[in-house]
C-alpha cells in the first residue's frame, strides 16, 4: 500500500510516522487491501485531527478521529478504517450463493 502521510501545522517526525505506518498496517489484512492511502494530521489549538483517505478497488474510504492527544487520535482512526473496511467486505460477499444452496437442501429433504 501506498501511503502518503501529511501534517498541517505539525511537524512530522520519525516516530510519528512510523506509528501511524504501524497502526495502518493492520488495514493490509483484510482479503481486499487498500491499494494507497492518504494520511493528513492537523492541529489546531489543542484539539488533534488526523483524516485518511484509502483507495479500494472500485471505491474510496474516508474517515476522520479528533482527540486532545495525536496518538490516540491516530488509534481511533485506525479502529473507525477497520471496521469501514470490515463492512465493505462484507457487503461484497455473495450471500445469494449461500441462499440458494440452502434453498436445494431443503427441497431434497421433502
């Protein structure tokens, strides 16, 4: 995956992005992983946002976290990308085959 990683009004250092890097690999498991990834951390005054923008096949994720601490923003962001992706899958699975399988079983039995 791709990943691009931006800051606003923040300056990126070696850690940062190796954190945010390590909690977005966890997205690469998924049996459809995201192809590139879009990263932007801001701060303004003391609240922390980090957005992501991550490019699937045939379709793009967003998601945005806001904390008091980059890090759990970054954690939060991580969680709400999982479970977007979590439900693309599942939404992309043929759940007609499955039906229709069940559908045979039932008329052999009568």
């Amino acid at each position: 995956m791709q990943t691009s990683i931006t800051g606003r009004h923040i300056e990126l250092t070696p850690a940062l992005r190796n954190y945010v890097n390590n909690r977005l690999e966890r997205l690469d498991r998924h049996h459809e992983p995201p192809t590139s990834a879009q990263i932007v951390l801001t701060v303004n005054k003391l609240d922390h946002k980090v957005e992501a923008k991550l490019q699937l096949a045939g379709k793009t994720v967003y998601a945005e976290a806001v904390d008091r601490d980059m890090y759990a923003a970054i954690d939060a962001l991580a969680d709400k990308l999982d479970r977007q992706l979590v439900r693309h899958k599942e939404r992309r699975t043929d759940h007609q085959a499955v039906s229709t399988s069940r559908l045979r079983r039932t008329e052999g039995a009568e």
